[in-house]
C-alpha cells in the first residue's frame, strides 16, 4: 500500500509508516497537483496546510484513510470523506501543552509589551517609558471553550491569582467547579473579562462567533487572544477594535486564511497587536507526538 504525507510532518511518524508501507512526502502541493497525484495512494497524511476537499477526495479512487497530525479537521471535507466510507483519524492530544504554553506566551507578550519593547531596543532605541504594561493579578480571564486547551489555561492563569471564568455549553457544571472556575453565558463573559482568549473547536456554531458584535459588548480595554481557529474570530472586526482603543491588546495565531498574505493582515503595522503564523502547535516534542501517533492510527484504520 502507498501513503502520501502532504504536509511537514515530522520525520519519527514517517519512519513508523515506511516500516509497514511505500510513503512519499511531497509538500506544498496545491489542489490541482493533489488532485493529479492522489488516486495512486492508500493513505494521506497531513498537517492544517493541506486542504482535502471535495475534489480531492472525488480523485482520491484507493484512499481508505487520511490521518490529520493534529487536532483539527476543519482542513478536510468530512462530509466527502464519510460517503466514500475513508475513515479520518487525528492526534488531539499530542499537542495540547504546545498550544497551551503558546498561548500563556501570547498573553504574556501582549501584557508586557516584550516584542515591540525587544523591536525598540534592537533598533537602537532606549525607551522605557512607551512598554508600561498591566498586572494579571486580580484581573478576570474570560475562557470560551473549556476542553483540554482552555481547562489548562485555566490552571496557569489562576496560578497567575487571576480569576477565571468560562463559556462552554457542553462540558457539566461539576467540571467547572472541579477547575475553580465559574460558569457564565457567552454575554456575562463578554461584558465582564479583562481577557477573552478563545478554544473552541471551529464548528458551525462557533464561526464567527466573535465579530463584531461581541466585540463592542467587551469591556473597554480588553485584551483579546485565538490560538484556536481562525475563522472563530474575525480578525477585521478585532483591528477596527484595536485602532479605536476599545480593545487595547490582541495576541493572534490563527488566520480565516493561511497563509495570511499581506493584503488580508490587517495589523500590518499595528503595535498593540502580536502575530505568530500558527506556532501554537510548533514544539518538538508536540511535532513528533502527533506525527507518531497519526502515523500509529493510520496503520491501525489500514489493518483493519
Ligand atoms: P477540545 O475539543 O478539547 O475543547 C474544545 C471545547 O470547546 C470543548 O469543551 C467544547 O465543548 C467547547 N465548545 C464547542 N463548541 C462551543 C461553543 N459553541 N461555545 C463554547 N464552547 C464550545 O479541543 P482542544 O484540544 O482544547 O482545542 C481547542 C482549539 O484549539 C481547536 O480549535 C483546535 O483546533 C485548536 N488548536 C490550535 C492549535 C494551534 O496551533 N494554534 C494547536 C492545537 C489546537
């Protein structure tokens, strides 16, 4: 049997699946080139740059399985996917302390100013007067979506002594108590933090759940952080935010589109803002924990 590893994945998970079939790793192939090359493979394996969509899958004649190295499946057409009976595996867990310290890293960033204040410095500058930051101490973390990612948040901040609250309709109340935190509604957490940081799987429900609308019931001088997905929060609304001041910082690794281009960056020049290109996933030992074990489940889904 044949796989195609489609994305940078890395190279522990590779070696597992050549152990048991023919691989190729071909990268940064756009739709048309996957669409030419995948009707010869088995399995596809790949990342969140990959988008497996419906013309893909229609080509895909001998696929039985696609393994996403990650949590997220909103790169592929799940639907597609279930009429042609391919099974889709991921790897949830393997870097939810990766994403979880990515975003402990952005609020601290955004807190004390550490990129622009590093950016001052290293262009020769000594200013010490335009980084004054803010404590967390006392302050209040809003958290939408309190799954493996946003419970951990949760622990650090209020080691942070912030208190913490949270937006889930789908986890008990008994799991809230359990974390020290308390439930709201999504308006109460709006109207009420001085953090809104987001992770919420991108669903029908959660597209779009923060634009423009939610942002003007945020409290003024908020801070705003995604490291979930990109098309959970629209990023136009959040820099018409920023530039009026109703929103004071923002940390974002995730974009409606990815790569994001130039011309879509509407923080381009921005300094109240900090910008990673979908990091929140890239540690080491994230990297090879999700590339073994979607290597591991897709030998598992080809054997039967
Ligand atoms: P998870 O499934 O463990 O948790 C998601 C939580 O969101 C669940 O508790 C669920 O009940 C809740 N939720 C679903 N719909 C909701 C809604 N409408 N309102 C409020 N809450 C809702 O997922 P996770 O592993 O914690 O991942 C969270 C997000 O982070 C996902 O979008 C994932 O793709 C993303 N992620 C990003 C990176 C990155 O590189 N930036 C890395 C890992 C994960």
């Amino acid at each position: 049997m044949k796989i195609l590893v489609s994305d940078d994945v890395s190279e522990k998970g590779v070696e597992l699946l050549r152990q048991h079939y023919d691989v190729d790793v071909k990268i940064n192939l756009d739709e048309d080139a996957l669409v030419a090359c995948i009707g010869e493979y088995d399995g596809l394996v790949t990342r969140s740059m990959t988008h497996v969509t419906k013309r893909v899958i229609d080509a895909a004649v001998k696929l039985k399985v696609i393994g996403r190295a990650g949590v997220g499946v909103d790169s592929i057409d799940l639907k597609a996917a279930t009429e042609r009976g391919i099974i889709v595996v991921n790897a949830p867990t393997s870097n939810t302390i990766a994403a979880t310290e990515h975003t402990v890293a952005m609020i601290m960033a955004i807190t004390r100013h550490v990129p622009q204040a590093h950016n001052s410095l290293m262009s020769g500058e000594w200013d010490r007067s335009s980084f004054t930051g803010i404590q967390l101490q006392n302050k209040t973390m809003g958290i939408i979506g309190v799954g493996r990612i946003g419970s951990r948040i949760a622990k650090r901040m209020q080691a942070m002594e912030m208190k913490v609250i949270g937006y889930d309709p789908y986890i008990p109340e008994e799991r809230f108590k359990q974390l020290g935190m308390e439930s709201v509604d999504l308006d109460t957490l709006l109207q009420n933090s001085d953090y809104i940081t987001m992770h919420t799987p991108l669903t029908k429900e959660t597209r779009g759940m923060i634009s423009a609308d939610e942002i003007a019931k945020m409290k003024e001088g908020v801070r705003v952080i995604n490291v979930s997905r990109g098309k959970v929060l629209d990023i136009f609304a959040l820099a018409e935010a920023l530039k009026s001041g109703h929103v004071a910082g923002a940390a974002v690794d995730v974009f409606p589109e990815e790569p994001l281009t130039k011309e879509k960056n509407p923080f381009l020049g921005m300094t109240n803002v900090v910008i990673t290109p979908h990091l929140g996933a890239s540690t080491i030992e994230a990297q090879i924990g999700v590339s073994v074990d979607v290597a591991t489940s897709v030998i598992a889904a080809l054997n039967g």
